[in-house]
C-alpha cells in the first residue's frame, strides 16, 4: 500500500504550489520494520553511545532515504527497553 502525506500552500499560492508538496512516502512493509529492528538493535550493540544522528548515517542507505524518522524511532524503542532492563522494571505484565 503506497501512502503520501501532503502539505498544500496557502490559498494565494500559485498553480505549481496549489497541487502541495510531498513530505513523507512509505510503503508498508512488515519485513522492512523487522529489519530496521534487528539493524537497529545490532548497530546499539556496537555503539552504546552513539546518537539517532549517527544511526542514520550508519544505517540510512540500508533502508529508503525517507526511513530515517523510523530509524530514530525504533533506536528510541531499543534504548527504553534497555532502560527498563536495567532499572528492574518488569516489562512483563503478569496476569493473576
């Protein structure tokens, strides 16, 4: 499935602008999340400091140029599990 978000100009905008601007394509792919997962997770691996800014200079040409904000993403849901682990938190819900 092909998405596209668009921004449109303001009302005086001319006929060129009038059609908007693309800011963001996706297509949706399950297997494309599972691998910027396990490529996210293997890169904090090697670079437990590294920032979201490397991540995507490592890893971006790995992945369509416009998956860097999923990049980000999925390293900020790495680093929280990690937190969680490392603080105690059951990220296990027990059900009684």
């Amino acid at each position: 499935m092909r998405r596209a978000a668009v921004l449109h100009g303001p009302a005086s905008a001319d006929a060129a602008d009038a059609a908007g601007c693309a800011v963001r394509y996706r297509e949706d792919k399950p297997e494309d999340l599972d691998n910027a997962r396990a490529a996210v997770a293997a890169w904090r691996e090697q670079h437990p400091q590294g920032t979201a800014g490397q991540l995507v200079a490592d890893l971006g040409g790995q992945f369509r140029p416009d998956y860097g904000v999923v990049l980000r993403g999925v390293l900020f849901a790495v680093d929280s599990h990690q937190a969680k682990i490392a603080a105690g938190v059951s990220i296990i819900e027990v059900v009684q």
